[in-house]
C-alpha cells in the first residue's frame, strides 16, 4: 500500500492520476493552488473550502479531475496520515 492509498483508502491509476505539487517549504494555498489546471474555474471555492478547514499554508496538493470523493468519508481520519482532504469542488471548463 502507497503512502495516498493509506491515507484515503484508494489508489489511483494513470489514466486517472491526479495533477500533484509539493514543496520542502510551507506556502500560501492560493499560491500553492493557482499552478494546477483549469485554477482560475475553481479556485476560488477550493480557497473557501481551505479556509472553512482552517487551512491557510501547504506543502502540497493533489488535485483530481475525474473523481468526487464520497462525502461520507471527509470525516475518516486515518491515524498518521499526512494528506488532509478538503472537499470536492464541482466546477467545468468554460
């Protein structure tokens, strides 16, 4: 089992693998977040949902397209994990 498969319980395969930026250092998630694709479609509920979980630094973010993960599971906490999920963001391309 994979370090993200630990974590939420899935593991992804490359058709469906998520975009992911990480970083030695802690930075800002809109600054962190802005990099990925398509950003300027969901960022800004993606920021509202960071900071309804308090969350205003990051070393990383795996951002998936293709997936809405169950709600149900938002409140698992897997002992030791190291990823955070912070919610799905339904948005589409313009």
């Amino acid at each position: 089992m994979n370090g993200f498969e630990n974590d939420f319980g899935f593991e992804f395969d490359q058709p469906n693998s998520p975009e992911i930026d990480a970083h030695d250092s802690l930075l800002n998630v809109q600054d962190l977040l802005s990099n990925f694709s398509f950003s300027k479609e969901w960022l800004n509920e993606a920021l509202i949902s960071c900071k309804n979980a308090e969350w205003s630094h990051a070393h990383c973010a795996v951002i998936f397209f293709h997936i809405c993960y169950p709600e149900t599971l938002n409140k698992l906490s897997r002992d030791g994990g190291k990823l955070t999920f912070i919610g799905n963001i339904h948005w589409q391309t313009k």
